[in-house]
C-alpha cells in the first residue's frame, strides 16, 4: 500500500501533471503541422518541381514497376518510401522551428533575478547589496 500511495503523490505533483497536458497538446499540435506540411506547404514545392506529388515518391526494391505507392504496397513489394521521408523531414523542421521561436520568447519574458552581492571596495570580499560595512575588513560601504 505505501507504493500506491508513493505513486499517487508522485502523479499528484504539478510537474508530471504539467508534463501531461504537454504531450497531449504536443500529439494534437503534431497533428496540425502534419497537415500543414502534407496540405498546404508540399503541394505548391510539389508544383514548383514540376507537378510532383512527394508523398508517392518511391523506389520498388522487387524490381518490378508500380503505377503507385499504394499498388507497391497492395502487391507486397518492398519499397524505400523517400517521398514521405522528406515529408516526415519537412514536418519534424516546422515543429523544431516552432518551438525553438517558443522558448525564445518565453526566455525573453522570464524575468532575470538581479545581483544579490556585490564586492566590498576595500578588501573585494563578496557582502550581501545592501550591506553598510563590510563583515570582514569593517569598512563602511556607500549606499548604491
């Protein structure tokens, strides 16, 4: 009984409770890039390139042609799906951009603690800011 009540107070802590909500909205905004690369930004690269649908991109390892990846796929035939790789690449560098401009702006708000010590003029000791006299050379510090 005390591992259960261990644990319950290990998953009643914000920390890991934070770390849930974070995966769930992490899958569902994985979600939403998925279909951003796929829906909106692959389609005009593809065109661009001259009609090209990425997502069908293949290369059958049977030695034997297929009109698609699906029918590859439907005969069994073994494949190297590159076309969804560089899908795959293209999704995982707008997640990676996405949150590095994240953590950017949240360090960029997190207040940063100023300084709590400063050094004594006469003997460089470190003495606490607001410190009047220095605890080890007794001198008498001004104001700053």
């Amino acid at each position: 009984m005390n591992l259960l009540k261990e644990f319950r107070d290990f998953a009643a802590r914000g920390n890991v409770i934070d770390l849930a909500v974070g995966v769930v909205i992490g899958a569902a905004f994985g979600k939403i890039v998925t279909s951003l690369v796929n829906d909106i930004i692959m389609p005009p690269i593809g065109l661009i390139l001259g009609h090209v649908d990425f997502s069908s991109l293949f290369v059958s390892l049977s030695g034997k042609h297929y009109d698609s990846l699906a029918a590859a796929k439907a005969a069994g035939a073994p494949t190297i799906n590159y076309g969804l790789f560089i899908n795959t690449v293209i999704d995982f560098s707008v997640v990676a951009f996405v949150i590095f401009m994240l953590i950017r702006q949240i360090n960029r708000f997190a207040k940063k603690p100023g300084p709590t010590t400063k050094d004594c003029p006469c003997c460089c000791s470190t003495i606490p800011l607001k410190a009047s006299k220095c605890p080890h050379c007794t001198a008498d510090i001004k104001p700053a």
